[in-house]
C-alpha cells in the first residue's frame, strides 16, 4: 500500500477489506485499532477515509447519477473540514474522487458496500427446519451418504476437490461464489471436516452445517444448526463468522466451541483458545462481547443479551470430538440430555434423582444401550428399556 498521504487515502477507499471492515459495526472499531498501530503515521489519513466511508448514506444504489452525487459530496464536505488550506485540500480530494467515480463508472460500484452476510441465513431458512437425511449435499443438490466410523470429509483450496475418507469422491471446476453445500452428521457419529482455507470443524452427531466449498468473498461465513468445535486458520483481514439464528461468532483464528439448538432456544459459545467476538441478533442495541479464553457467552433469551461465564476445564466441554465424553462432577440430568441429542433417543429421570453427579470417561463409539449402562454403574442406578425409550431409577 502506498505511503503518500492521498494515494493512501485512495487505497484505503478502493481496499475491499478496508470497505468489508469499517462498514460492518461489529467489527470496524477493533480493525481501525489495528490499521491505526499498523500505520501509526497515517492516523489521520485513515480517519478521512473511514468518514467518507461511513457518510454515504443512500438506498438508492442502483442509481449511478445519484450514487456518485453522494459520494462527490461527501469528499467535498471533508475537504472543507480536513485541512485550513482550502485549495489544497480540494485538490488533494477531486485526485481521490477521479478515482473513486472512475471506479463507479466502470460498473464496479458494489465495492463501497459489505457484501450481503444474510445471504447465507437466507439460504439455510430455505431449507427444511428439521433435519433431513443424513450425508453431505452438494449445491447441486447431490448428495452422498457418510458411511465410515470415523467420517472425514476434506475440501482442495479451490473447493474444487472433495475427499471423503482418502478417497476422491467428487472433482469438478471451482465453484461458483454463491454456492453452499450441507453436511447433516449422523447421530451417533462425529464427522470431522476440513474446510478449504484449512479450518477444521468437529461437526456433533444430528448437527447441520451449511458452508461453501470454497471461501472466495471478503469473510469467511458458515451457518450452524446443532453443535460443532473449531480450529480456524488464520487468514489476514479475512474474518470466519459461525452464524446461528441468535448469535454470530466472529474470529481471525482460535479455538472455539459453539451450540446452536432453535428448538430449545439455547445458544452459546466458549472459547479455548485465541478470541471471538459474539453478537445477539435479536436484541435492541446490536451489543458486542469479546471472549477470554475458558470463558462461555451465552444468548440471555430474558434480556436479549449476551451473559458470560468462566468455565472450569473447557477442554473437557469438548472431549465427543475425540469420541468420548470426559466427566468431572457433571449433573445427571445435563449428561443424559447430551447423550439424548448425540444418539436420537428418549430417556427419563425421575426429577428427585437430576442432583446427582458423576465423573468418568463414557466410550461415544459404544451403542447407546453400552454407555448408559456405564452411567448406571457410576450413578449406582437401574437402567430399563422399551424399543428407543430409556429408564432411570433407583437401585431396588
């Protein structure tokens, strides 16, 4: 990037990070932080930029006259403001505006504006709310079924290549921008995915994620129904964004854990390791909340607010993606609700008997019938079974 002060200013005005960043509210105040100590010289030129940015205001976008009208005003308006010498000033800004409408006017508008991050809600609320067959579906509306114990499913850098389990399932040309695959996990399976800027995801039994094969706009957006763990690979100024119905979790590269579950309107997310920033949706004052890692965020449904707390061995919140559950003085009630979800099945505790806790190490590899025996034993309970329906009570 050029150094010169209204060269700079240009840049940062036709610099699609710059644009994606500044005009997204709940990222621009940490990554002008970042720009201003990256360029410590060129604070002011920076300030100049991110005004004229965030001062064109009108809905109208598909009208060029008055599109570029806005835009010539506003770096009119701060050339007047910006510096006592007036003739200077304009001629600096009539040198940014040449180029900027120049831009405008070869069709490329679109660049002052952050690229439409619904679309990709827009896209999951148009498939079924429930859970359909289990497998990955291609934007093509292929889908392939997920057979192997261990399920992996790795994506080319292009997203041009799928691989399941080592072998090549699927080569076509890169794909479009606008497409997203689904990947549904079977219950009782975890599959583990590497996406194609190497991010991994730990996607839990029943959970349904919906991504593209390859990142190709400014952030990187997934959207989660369910639960999943995951190790983001760090790309500069390209932000990765888990979005879910309540709450976006926005990152650069860390270590995180998010649960996404409509039915029971709980979502959360806990950090393990870097730092996130969460955003409610539904709430009045488009609140943000950074994360510490071993710190839990979670949407308050009462207050419409994001409500953190610290969070003893995180590590063991995360031990299904290993394949087994890791247990220190957990609830009954709260272990038998993850069992539940993790195989699809129904099991009843007599409300006297929810107080009760136990540690151990449950094999999530076992049939269902195998690991909730292994908690009877721990509990010191009777486990019984009709077809799916699961029994707890006390030991005669």
């Amino acid at each position: 990037m050029k150094t010169e002060n209204w060269n700079f200013i240009t840049d940062l005005l036709l610099d699609d990070s710059f644009i994606s960043n500044v005009t997204d509210s709940s990222l621009s105040r940490q990554y002008v932080e970042v720009l201003k100590k990256e360029y410590p010289d060129k604070k002011k030129e920076i300030e100049i930029a991110l005004s004229i940015i965030k001062g064109i205001k009108i809905e109208d976008k598909s009208s060029s006259i008055k599109y570029k009208q806005a835009i010539w005003d506003r770096i009119k308006e701060k050339a007047a403001l910006t510096n006592k010498n007036r003739r200077k000033s304009i001629t600096l800004f009539i040198g940014i505006a040449a180029t900027v409408l120049l831009i405008i006017g070869l069709g490329i508008s679109s660049v002052f504006y952050f690229t439409d991050n619904e679309k990709i809600e827009q896209y999951a609320l148009k498939l079924s709310s429930g859970i359909s067959t289990p497998g990955l579906i291609l934007s093509d509306g292929q889908q392939l079924s997920i057979q192997g114990e261990q399920p992996t499913i790795t994506y080319s850098e292009d997203g041009s290549k799928l691989i399941i389990d080592g072998s090549l399932k699927v080569q076509k040309t890169a794909p479009r921008e606008d497409a997203y695959n689904q990947l549904i996990a079977p219950y009782g399976k975890t599959i583990t995915l590497t996406l194609s800027d190497g991010t991994r995801v730990w996607v839990s039994s029943g959970s349904r994620l919906i991504y593209p094969p390859s990142f190709n706009r400014k952030v990187r957006e997934i959207y989660l129904d369910g639960e999943a763990y995951f190790e983001v690979a760090s790309v500069k100024n390209k932000p990765f964004i888990v979005k879910t119905e309540k709450m976006d979790t926005r990152v650069l590269g860390t270590k995180f854990y998010v649960q996404a579950y409509a039915k029971e309107n709980k979502y959360s997310t806990l950090l393990l390791e870097g730092k996130v920033m969460l955003s409610e949706k539904k709430g009045k004052s488009n609140h943000e909340v950074a994360l510490k890692p071993g710190q839990q965020g979670y949407v308050n449904q009462n207050q419409n607010d994001i409500r953190i707390n610290e969070v003893d061995n995180p590590e063991n919140k995360i031990s299904w993606i290993h394949g087994y559950f890791r247990l220190e003085n957990e609830r009954l009630d709260q272990l038998l609700d993850r069992i539940a979800k993790y195989y699809d099945i129904k099991i009843t505790l007599p409300e006297s008997l929810t107080p009760i806790v136990i540690s151990g190490k449950l094999d999530l590899k076992e049939n269902p019938e195998t690991v909730l025996n292994d908690i009877a034993v721990l509990a010191n309970l009777e486990l019984t079974q009709e077809e799916k329906k699961y029994f707890f009570k006390k030991m005669k």
